[in-house]
C-alpha cells in the first residue's frame, strides 16, 4: 500500500497518539511555565546593594543556582533522565510528564528573569515615585511588561517539548514516539518506513497547532501599546 | 506649603554628605526651582521631599504635615511626580496612564474617565484623539505633557519635577515651558523643579534655590541671583550675561513708553514724535518721521506688548533698527522704545520695580 493507504487505515491510531502527544506537552509545559514563572517573579528583584545584607542577598541566590542547576538538568540527554526515573517513578505517563516537566524548567526561567530583569528603570522609578507598592509595581508594570520575553520563552520550550516526548516512548510514555520507535526497531518490515514518516510528519503538525495557539495568546495578551 | 527642617543626607560609606543641613521653605503655590552643577544635591533634595530617597536626618513637613516617618508609598499617591524620560506605562493607553493614581486612590471609573478627559485638555491634547493611544504613538513633547497630566490626576498640592523638559528640543521646550506657566495660573500647586537650565530657571521660578555641593547658597527671586549674587560660587554659576538675561523679567507693560503717533494725528507731528504710518486696521507699516533720525530709511519693528524687554532687543537686533514700536492684542502702537533707552535707564511705572 501507499502511505495515503497507510494513514487512512490506521487513522484511528495516529489520530489518538497525536492527541496523546499535545495533550503531555501541554501539561507539561503547562506545569513547568507555573513553577518557573512563579519562581522567577519570587526572585527577580534586581541587584542588591553589596554593602549592606538584607533577603535581597537570598533571592539572588536562588536566582542564580536555579538557572544554573535547570541548565545543568538541560545537557542530560533525555534518553538517559527518562531512564533515571525508571526506579523512582516506573513505566508510562508519569514518568514521562515528569521528565519533560523538567526540561520545560530552564528556558521559562531564564526568560522570565531576563523580562522581569530588563524592564526599563525610569518606569519602575516613575511607578515607586507615584505610589505604587513594591508588589503593586511588580505584578502590574514588571510583569506585563515582561510577559512577551516570557511567553516567548514558553513558545519555544514548547517546541523542544515536542521533540523530547517522543524520546519518552522508551519508558512507555504516551504520544507518537510509540509511532516513531516501533518503525525504527521494525525497520525493514512492512510499512516501518510509513510509521516514521508518519510520526515526524505529525509532530510537525502538533508544533504547528501549538504554534498557532501561541500566536492567539499573543495577540489577546499582548496590549498594543507593547507590541513588537 | 513644603518645609524642610535640617534635612540632611549622607550616603553609608561617605564622608562628604549629599545634601547637608538643608532649611528650606516652598511657599504654598510657587514655583520653587532647584538649581546648580552635576553632584550639588538638587536631585536628591527633591527625592527627599516624597521620600523616594530617606533623609538621614531632618523633619520634612507638608502642609503643616510632619511626613518624615509615614509609609512612603501612601504619601508618594498625594504627590505628584514629573520625571525627565515622562516613564509612561507603555502597555497602558494614555488615559489609563493618566488615571493610574486616581485608581489606586479608589475613584470610580466615570470620575477617572472624565478626569482623564479635562486633564487631556489642560495639557493640550484632544481627548478624543489621544486618550486611547499608547504612548510610544506619542512624541516626546506629547508624552512629556501627559507626564504633567498624569501628576496633575489626583489633584495633589504639591508637585515635584526632576527636569522634565531637559530631553526635549528647544522649541518644543519653549513651548511647554509656557503652556506649563500657563496650566500653573489655574491650578496654582505648590512646586518644587529641578533644572540645571538657569534660563529655565529663570523664566519659569518665583524663587530660585542654587546648590552647590549638598548646600545651599542662595534662594531668592530670581532678579536677586542675577543681580545680586551670595558668593563667587553663585556669581560664577550664573555666570556672564546676567545683565542681558536680566531683561526677559522686564515686561513692557510696566514700562513708561515714549509717545507715538498715528498718520491721523499728523497735524502735530514735526514736535519730536515718532510718527507711524499705519493700514486699515491701525497697524503700524512704516515710520512717517523720526525726530533726528531717517525716517525712510529705518525698518518698522513692533514687538506685543504682553513680551519683555529682550523681546523688544531681540526683535531690534533682527530688523537693525534702533527703536521699536510696541503694539498691544490687535496690533495698534502703543508706544515706542529706544535702543538708547537700555543703558540710558528704563522708566517703569511702578516705584522700585
């Protein structure tokens, strides 16, 4: 048979290992962008005066470890931290979410420092010099201002989520690396080939509808006024 | 009212103290313009009167009011605040940025649009052209003006002004200098203005404050720094050219004017009278005759009356005529000034102006 042959007979298949593979990037990238913007916001408070001590010393601290350590976490390829986590947390969804979850954690971060960060200074004077409070100022003048860096962020941790969940096929993770890893160890038998070809091609497709779902987001969240 | 009681400011690690042993007093509803070179404290004196920056000793009272200890984000909403970059929100619309502290003061959305909406007339914008922008659609000037508006919002007495027209061009700033003058004979707030402009200083100060290295060395009117500086310090700061700066407070409708007159009246004209040819709607055109001088071959100046003294030279210079004629709203003579008139000693109708 053809490939057209190929996928129309095993639509049913394809069409819920897809929605498998959205639905564990979602959540995970759902649950990494929460911690990593929440800890970001926490510790993002600019430099401390190094003469005096005060909790500022403590945030950055935080800051600057948990950029390192998600790094780090970063250069461990996939294949083995899905692997580290056999013990821990077994086979199947589980693992996976976690695993990716992981991954999700230093692009997020890192952009929401770096936004938060670089919000020009004259308008978080000029918001203090009218009376806005430290957590007044943070929440309504440095994070919305700071919200195209983030989401960009959480855009392109997305696309690389999509790639790393295939890998979690190797520890019975949902999506369409079950597609992918079944016509790699079949290679030679019958339709292996179709099953590659089709796995790619549909991650492509799950990028591209994330793709045009961050595009909406961006425009419903992004005010005129701060748009590139 | 703005007093400042011994406040003084010395930064952890310094011996020399940013701003030292300062007693001052802004009257209510003046104009009170903070002066003098880079690192004299004007700057940080301001940001101690809504204590962006804590005095390190001192009592800092408005009103009446002892502010030095109260929670600094509460009295900051009472304060308006001018900065020179303007710091408008860029994700906020124009009215938006202007409501900003009317919000968090509680006012109820309607009273903010229509405060957004008078204001946004004050400042010269129309509101319904301008109050659903944003601010990067703005040029500097405008956005500078809604910076003004912005600390005008909540009504507050007193406002603080760290340079706010220094980014702008020349003619712009010269413009909104005015307009701010103008804004300030309505609302008449009790401002405290930091410049290192002395021409600035000078046009739009009841009282000039001159720093020099965290003191104060002298705070008069602004003739008086001129005329009559406290020390070498203030006498170089303000630097040659008094004497000519000193002219822009001369207005020419305090002064005695020599007579002139009008073609219609030429009957009388050969006693030493200018006499000015004027058109249809009694605008002067040319000089009919100069006592002692050629007629025919001396430009007609005029300069409105509403200007000052340096008008009158500048318009002078400009057309190399030796006298200028002065015309009131509509244009028609009102008098005439010599360039003589300079050093041979200006009459003013008032005594001891």
């Amino acid at each position: 048979m053809n490939f057209l042959d190929y996928l129309v007979s095993n639509s049913q298949q394809i069409f819920f290992l897809t929605q498998a593979h959205f639905l564990v990037v979602l959540i995970a990238v759902g649950i990494g962008s929460a911690i990593s913007v929440v800890l970001g916001l926490a510790v993002s408070t600019g430099e401390p005066d190094p003469r005096r001590f005060s909790l500022d010393w403590f945030a950055t601290g935080i800051r600057e470890g948990g950029l390192v350590f998600t790094a780090a976490l970063l250069t461990v390829p996939s294949l083995a931290l899905f692997a580290l986590f056999l013990p821990l947390t077994g086979l199947g969804v589980t693992t996976a979410i976690i695993v990716l979850t992981v991954y999700t954690l230093y692009t997020v971060l890192r952009n929401t420092v770096a936004g938060l960060t670089t919000v020009d200074r004259a308008i978080l004077e000029s918001a203090r010099g009218l009376g806005y409070s430290r957590l007044r100022r943070l929440l309504t003048i440095q994070l919305p201002l700071a919200w195209p860096v983030i989401l960009n962020g959480i855009r392109v941790t997305t696309l690389i989520s999509i790639s790393i969940a295939v890998v979690g096929a190797v520890v019975q993770g949902p999506g369409l690396g079950v597609l992918l890893l079944n016509g790699i160890s079949r290679i030679g038998a019958a339709n292996s080939f179709y099953q590659v070809f089709a796995g790619t091609l549909l991650c492509l497709v799950v990028a591209a509808v994330f793709e045009i779902f961050f595009a909406i987001v961006q425009r419903l969240t992004i005010p005129r006024g701060i748009r590139v | 009212m703005i007093v400042l009681e011994g406040v003084e400011k010395i930064y952890p690690g310094s011996t020399q103290p940013a701003v030292s042993q300062l007693d001052l007093t802004i009257p209510q509803g003046e104009i009170v313009m903070l002066i003098g070179p880079s690192g004299c404290g004007k700057t940080t004196t301001l940001k101690m009167i809504n204590r962006l920056i804590e005095p390190t000793s001192g009592r800092i009272l408005l009103d009446g009011r002892d502010v030095t200890h109260v929670n600094g984000d509460t009295l900051r909403r009472e304060i308006g605040y001018v900065i020179q970059q303007g710091g408008l929100f860029p994700h906020f619309t124009i009215a938006d940025n202007i409501g900003v502290v009317p919000k968090m003061l509680g006012w109820d959305k309607q009273r903010i649009r229509e405060r957004a909406d008078e204001l946004l007339h004050l400042v010269g914008l129309e509101p319904s052209t301008f109050r659903d922008r944003y601010p990067r659609q703005l040029s500097g000037g405008q956005q500078q003006r809604i910076g003004v508006a912005r600390a005008l919002a909540a009504d507050p007495p007193v406002m603080l002004m760290d340079e706010p027209f220094g980014a702008i061009d020349p003619i712009t700033r010269d413009r909104l200098q005015d307009e701010f003058l103008e804004i300030q004979r309505t609302v008449g707030k009790t401002i405290a203005f930091v410049t290192h402009d002395l021409q600035e200083a000078v046009k739009l100060g009841d009282k000039i404050a001159v720093f020099a290295t965290g003191r104060l060395e002298q705070y008069a009117a602004p003739d008086t720094v001129l005329t009559q500086p406290a020390n070498d310090f203030v006498s170089d700061f303000v630097g040659g050219g008094a004497a000519v700066r000193r002219l822009s407070l001369l207005d020419l409708s305090r002064l005695e004017l020599h007579p002139i007159e009008t073609d219609e009246k030429a009957a009388g004209s050969r006693n030493g009278t200018p006499v000015v040819e004027v058109d249809g709607a009694g605008k002067p055109v040319s000089w009919r005759h100069l006592p002692g001088g050629d007629a025919a071959g001396t430009a007609m100046v005029t300069v409105p009356i509403s200007g000052t003294v340096y008008d009158a030279v500048d318009v002078m210079l400009d057309g190399c005529a030796s006298l200028v004629a002065v015309v009131d709203e509509e244009g028609r003579a009102q008098g005439v000034l010599h360039w003589n008139d300079l050093v041979g000693g200006l009459r003013t109708r008032e005594r001891g102006a």
